[in-house]
C-alpha cells in the first residue's frame, strides 16, 4: 500500500456534555454534572490532546475544524477561542478554513452566536429536528418550536453559513407532518439543510423502550418529498441526508465521505491519519471524568489491514450523490480499483451502481438501498478474511 498523493485533513474536536440525554441519541454525549461542566479542566485536556496529535502531521494544512458533542453551545465563545488559538499555533489553518460549531435551540442566543463568530466559528449547525411542538417533545426535546426559529435567527444574524439539522420518521408524524417541517425549514432561509430519518440505535433510551415510528414506505415517501422539496427550492442533495445552496456543501462532511483524514480530539472522538505507507484509526477515552483523569487520553490506534480499507472508502464515498472519480479511490487507499472489481460488477448488475471511465456512483436504487450496496463491499472483505 503506498499512497501517491497527500490526502486532506481536518480537525475534529467533542465537547461531550448536553443539558439532557435525548432518548434516541447513540453518541457519546453525557447529562450535566450537578458542579456544571469543567471547562478550564476540559479545554486544557483537549490542548494536550491537540499537542500529542499535532505531532504526526508536519506542515500538513487543516480545511476544517468541527465542534461536534454533546452540546458544543454549552461552552463559551472563550473556551472556544482559546481551543482554536491553540490550534492554530500548533497546526497550519487553510486561509479558507470551515469552522463548524453545533448548537441547540435554548442553549444559545443573539449574543452567544456573536461570541463564537468573533472567536474564530465561520459556521453553525442548529440541531432543531422538528418544528412541531408534539414532534419534539415526543423526542425528548428541551426547546420548543418558537426557541427554534428564534436560535435560527439569531444564527443567520451573525453567520452567513448555517445548518439546520431536521428530522422525519418521527413516532406519530404523518407525510403532512414532515412536509410541514421542511416547508419551515426552507423558508427560514438557511443556505444548507440535512434531512435525517429517525432509526433506533443500540444504547439509547429509545432501543430499551421503542416508541412507534410510520412504516418504512412511509418513511420512504418522506425521504423522496424532502428530495423533491428541497430540490425545487435550490438546493443541491449532494449526499444521503444533505441539501445545500451554491458553494455551502459541508467541506468537513465532504472530507469524511472523500475518505479524508481527521484528527479527532476529546472524550470519545475518533480520527484517521493516512501515511505513506499505511492508514491509521484512532480514539480517545470515552467518559469525560476518566478522559480528564488521564495522563494519556489515547484509548486506542491501530493500522488498517488492506482488507478493511476498501469497504472504509465505500462506506463513505457511496454516501454521495455524485459518487466519485475512479482516480480517487487509489489516491485516498493506495491501493488499485481492481481490488474491487468483482464486487463493482456485482452491484452494477443488479441495478445499485452506475459507473464509466471517470466516475462511479451509486444509481437512484442504489440511493433508496444504501445499506444492500454497501453489503456487498463488506461481504466482499469478509471472504477476503477467510
């Protein structure tokens, strides 16, 4: 495996805490401590963290930083600020660098939003799910819709580059319902929407105790109406559950669905770094009070075997909707497309995979079954482990 061609990386940090656990979130996000959080003690973890992870990186630039949790809003535009200065001392930015902070309605106001613009934030990602006051509370909501679209203006104020995070396949929603979302998302003006479908994840609250959710046509008829929708309203679906307006696509998303590298830094974040001659994966100690206990927070980092890389590009790149330059693949694996030759006939006679000298991608079924495409690249590694 040699890779011919630098790849790109971004930079990940997890701010774990939320003022309350949502009942059908599976990531690694904690309720408040009765103290609050421990900012200083968690911002000076995450320094250290940056200073052991810049160490592998050279004069390799960053293209985008992302604040994921938990709820990152929790913090302070100061705890941010220091978080990037440091950042930026130790790693060299693009001059174009996107600076992605999620926030939640109720944990944010006009001016917070300005803080964390004057702290070096070029983007927000508002985690509002529904506009429907039975809707969210039905997922364990703490806002409101009225907090919403307040957290929504706020945003648009300070910022030129929002997200808005909306959700549909909610227990009780009906097609009308979820129109009646993605109507209010559009005229809220936001240049980027992603159109999640609710599914019920393993650890949740939601998994022990499952609400009823529509049927999967249903849903299906969702996802097709928010394609329809949004697409007639300008914007672009260039990925399973994202819609952006001219030149807003998420360039840190896009990095990880291109099989970019990532650093990823605080309790429970994962990364990849790519060298000449191999791919790594690592991760960082996953509950916050040992995170911030440890002398080293590196939980794990392990080599990918050549078996495993190819499905990890698929994984990711067939997510798009353009799929993507047969060049890529060997760039981004360092290894030749020939690998998976047999896998890409297999799925491009059954109607799931479009392809030709210069791209491939998935076909308008392969889209509808992303999870049947991508299972012939799995199946395909696991003969190769036999």
């Amino acid at each position: 495996m040699t890779l011919p061609h630098e790849v790109p990386l971004a930079l990940y940090i997890h701010l774990p805490w939320c003022v309350r656990k949502c009942p059908y979130c599976d990531f690694n996000s904690h309720a408040l401590p009765s103290a609050g959080i421990p900012q200083q003690p968690y911002v000076a973890a995450l320094l250290d963290d940056l200073a052991f992870a810049a160490r592998d990186c050279g004069d390799r630039e960053i293209v985008s930083v992302f604040f994921g949790g938990g709820t990152p809003s929790l913090f302070s535009p100061g705890s941010v600020a220091q978080v990037l200065r440091a950042a930026r001392d130790l790693l060299a930015f693009a001059a174009d660098v996107e600076v992605t902070l999620e926030a939640n309605p109720g944990t944010v106001e006009a001016g917070r939003f300005r803080g964390f613009r004057e702290a070096g934030v070029n983007r927000i990602s508002i985690g509002v799910q529904s506009f429907d006051d039975a809707m969210l509370k039905a997922l364990g909501r703490i806002h409101g819709a009225a907090e919403a679209r307040r957290a929504i203006d706020a945003a648009l104020a300070s910022f030129d580059n929002v997200n808005l995070d909306v959700m549909y396949g909610l227990p009780g929603q009906t097609a009308a319902m979820a129109r009646a979302d993605l109507e209010q998302a559009v005229a809220c003006g936001a240049p980027h929407v992603s159109a999640y479908q609710l599914t019920i994840e393993p650890n949740t609250a939601f998994w022990s105790k499952p609400p009823q959710l529509p049927e999967h046509d249903l849903c299906a008829d969702m996802q097709l109406a928010a394609e329809e929708m949004l697409g007639a309203a300008g914007y672009e679906h260039y990925e399973t559950s994202a819609f952006a307006r001219t030149a807003r696509r998420s360039r840190h998303n896009l990095n990880y669905w291109q099989f970019g590298d990532y650093l990823g830094i605080g309790a429970g974040a994962h990364g990849k770094v790519s060298f000449p001659d191999r791919i790594t994966r690592h991760s960082r100690i996953k509950q916050p009070r040992e995170y911030l206990a440890a002398d080293d927070t590196l939980a794990e980092e392990r080599v990918l075997s050549r078996r495993e890389v190819p499905f990890e590009f698929m994984l990711n790149a067939l997510r798009l909707t353009d799929g993507f330059e047969v060049k890529l693949f060997s760039e981004r694996t360092g290894l030749s497309l020939s690998v998976i030759n047999e896998q890409l006939a297999k799925a491009e006679k059954q109607g799931l995979l479009e392809r030709d000298w210069q791209r491939i991608r998935p076909s308008a079924r392969g889209r509808l079954f992303l999870n049947e495409l991508l299972e012939l690249f799995l199946d395909g590694e696991s003969r190769d482990r036999g």
